[in-house]
C-alpha cells in the first residue's frame, strides 16, 4: 500500500514539474509571518520565541537567506485574542505578501489557523502547538509541524514518571482549562490507568487560563495530599502556579511532574557543540537570560523551512520553488536543529525526541536543572501514523518503560 502511494505522489509531482504555468520567479525577499504571544501572561513564553526568531534569521540572512533571498520576519501577536489573531494572520498573508506562515503557539491558535491556512494556500508551520488532533482529525495540505505534539510529550512523561517513581498511588491535576490542557491530561489519563489501573485520582483542576490566582487550587492539594501533581500549564501561568505553590510548601509534600519546564539549552548530547554554545551566547548577548525551550521549537521551524525550500528547489531543478512544493518538500525531510535530528512524517507530524529528568540544584546556575535525565526517541513515544492518540495510549504496554532505545544521562558541568 504505501509503495503505491509512493508511486502515484512521485508520478503527480513529475506532472505538476513538467507544467511552466507553475514556474517561479525568485521573489527580492521571503516574508515569514510569525505568530507568538508578544502581550498577555503567556509572553513569557511568546517573547523568547520572537527574539530567537530574529537571531536565527539574522544568522540565515547573514549566509545569503533562503536560496540567496533574504527572509523578512513580520510579527503577529497570539495574546489579541483568536478573532484578532486571524484578522491580523490574513492581513500579513494578502496585504504584505508572506508565503509562509509561523502559527502558533496555542493549541486554541492552530486549531483556528489550520482552516484559514487552506484558504489562503499559504505554507503554515506549526511551530510550537501541542495538540495531537490536528492531523489525527483533520488532514491540512499547507500546515506541517516541526516539533513532538502531546502524544509525544505526555507518552515520555507518563514513562519518565513510571521509572522514576513507580510506587506512587494518587495524583492530581491542575491544567489551563482549554484544548491544550484538556486534551494532555486526556491523553495522560488514559496512558496512566493503562499502566496503573489502581491508580486513585483525587482531583482534576482547571483554572482559567491566564488566571493570575491559584489559592483555591493550592488550598485543595494540600488537604488532598496526593503523591503526585501533574500540570502541563506553561507560560506565566506554569510560573505563577509553581512559586504561589512552593510558597505554601506544596513543593515539598508532593512530587510535581510538569513536562513543560525544561530547558534546552543544556540538554545531554549537544550542551557543548559549538552551534549550541555559539546561540546561548548570542541570545545572552540580546536578553540578558538563557533561552528556555520555545527558542528550540522556533529554531526547528526557521531551519526546517530553509531545508523545505533547499529540497523542493533541487526536486524543481534549482529554480524557486512554489508554495505547494516547499509543503510537498516537507514530508520524509529530516534535519539536524540544537537538540537533535527532527523527521516530518507523511501526515506533516513532525518526530522530536522528547527530554525528561529530575530538578537539582547546582552552583553552577540560578535555578534548577535536569538531573536523572531520560532521552525518549521521537519515533517510539509519538502516535503511530494513522491512530488516534487516546487509543494508543490506552493500549500502552508496561515494557515501554524501560525501552532499550531510551538514553539515560545524569548532570554534568
């Protein structure tokens, strides 16, 4: 079956090669349009995303571009709100003339921006959204993912979790109440009683998203006392919750899984390559901050892009490569970003290996790293091509635990 498919897709890209209508002149500049949250609690998530965003186009402009046109970033703030969001998404499409699109940072925002992609036949890049339905419910010719959706995360953590501290009997959850969180602690949940069919779950929490105030969440864990709490929450909202809750010792009572506050920048295998060292001290330079992990998704779109393009430009005989061929390009495109090796599959997912580990203190940083680490392939934690996430994880097996691909690593300067 796939060998026939491969056939017929190889045969419709000769085809639609061979006809000059669809020819392309290489244009003076290649406008991205680029969506993150620049205003709101989640900026601080949103703002690292656009400043990597201009490092690495500096950098790829530096090195003549794209195909030696030079990449013009135009920025779209996610925090507007999803009416504002699209209105302003058009408006860079149709009256500034961008090719491609960065959307977004929100699962709420892809879910949106998807269908308006298709209407305008831009080519989107889903650069950092979670949520696993997007191409398991929806098949999207212009959109492609360059990063691990929830599937990916959530597998790796309910595993990390699982090896860790195996014993551990309840747990609760406190999420952003909205596609993202929903649909993560779905995903956990079901993977969890797979795994732990005894498991007692004693609270299913879902402030507003955005909610500067988590008292009644904290007040309730700590009369609970579970073993474990799990928060997917990300952005301000993940920074809020985590110092109001170590303020009342919840820290100290439950261990806390939150899959969403890594960082990079010192993961295992690539702390120390000079592209890593070279972009830490460069966004330093800019910020005065290290980067945290939404800079690496943007460095996965920005790179996968320029490889998108490089490709389908060599498969349409070096000349400039038109918007359906750069989507064409994406699917089997595997490239080398800071963390790793990404592969984007047939149905435009995207296969990032996912980094999980256990906070220590060291002297050597401000804040807490990643100790007892665990490196998850992207390919073994990641929904199969054709499933539905929630049905897989429900069918999870107790041998993936201890998966003989999966890297352990400890702390090291």
């Amino acid at each position: 079956m796939g060998t026939k498919r491969s056939a017929v897709a190889a045969f419709a890209l000769g085809a639609l090669m061979a006809l000059p209508a669809l020819a392309q002149d290489k244009p003076k500049e290649l406008v991205v349009g680029i969506a993150t949250f620049l205003s709101g609690p989640a900026s601080v998530f949103g703002v690292p995303g656009r400043n990597a965003a201009d490092l690495f186009i500096e950098e790829l402009n530096a090195k003549g571009g794209i195909l030696g046109v030079p990449v013009k970033p135009v920025y779209v703030d996610e925090g507007a709100g999803t009416n504002q969001l699209i209105s302003e998404y058009r408006r860079v499409v149709q009256d500034q003339g961008a090719q491609v699109m960065f959307g977004a940072i929100s699962s709420g925002s892809c879910n949106a921006l998807a269908p308006v992609a298709e209407d305008l036949k831009v080519v989107n890049v889903m650069w950092d959204c979670g949520t696993q339905t997007i191409f398991e419910e929806g098949k999207w010719k212009y959109s492609v993912r360059t990063q691990g959706h929830a599937g990916a995360e959530m597998m790796a953590t309910l595993l990390y979790l699982m090896k860790v501290k195996p014993d551990f009997k309840t747990i609760a959850v406190v999420n952003q109440d909205y596609a993202w969180g929903r649909e993560s602690w779905a995903l956990f949940q079901a993977g969890l009683k797979a795994l732990k069919p005894d498991i007692r779950i004693v609270a299913e929490l879902f402030p507003k998203f955005g909610a500067p105030d988590f008292s009644t969440e904290i007040t309730r864990l700590s009369a609970l006392r579970p073993d474990v709490v799990l928060s997917t929450s990300w952005g301000g909202d993940l920074d809020t919750f985590v110092q109001q809750a170590a303020a009342r010792g919840l820290l100290k009572q439950s261990t806390f899984v939150l899959p969403l506050a890594e960082s990079n920048f010192l993961h295992p295998k690539h702390k120390n390559s000079a592209e890593m060292q070279n972009f830490v001290k460069k966004y330093r330079e800019k910020t005065n901050v290290y980067p945290i992990y939404p800079t690496f998704h943007m460095n996965q779109a920005v790179t996968g892009l320029a490889k998108a393009y490089e490709k389908a430009s060599a498969a349409n005989g070096g000349k400039w490569p038109t918007k359906e061929q750069v989507i064409a390009a994406f699917e089997g495109l595997e490239f080398k970003s800071l963390t790793g090796t990404i592969t984007i599959r047939s149905d435009h997912q995207g296969l990032e290996d996912q980094l999980l580990g256990t906070t220590k203190r060291v002297p050597e940083y401000p804040f807490a790293v990643y100790d007892k680490m665990a490196l998850y392939p992207g390919k073994l934690v990641t929904t199969p091509v054709g499933e539905k996430s929630l049905d897989w994880f429900a069918k999870v097996k107790p041998d993936l635990v201890n998966d003989k691909s999966i890297e352990t690593f400890d702390y090291s300067k």
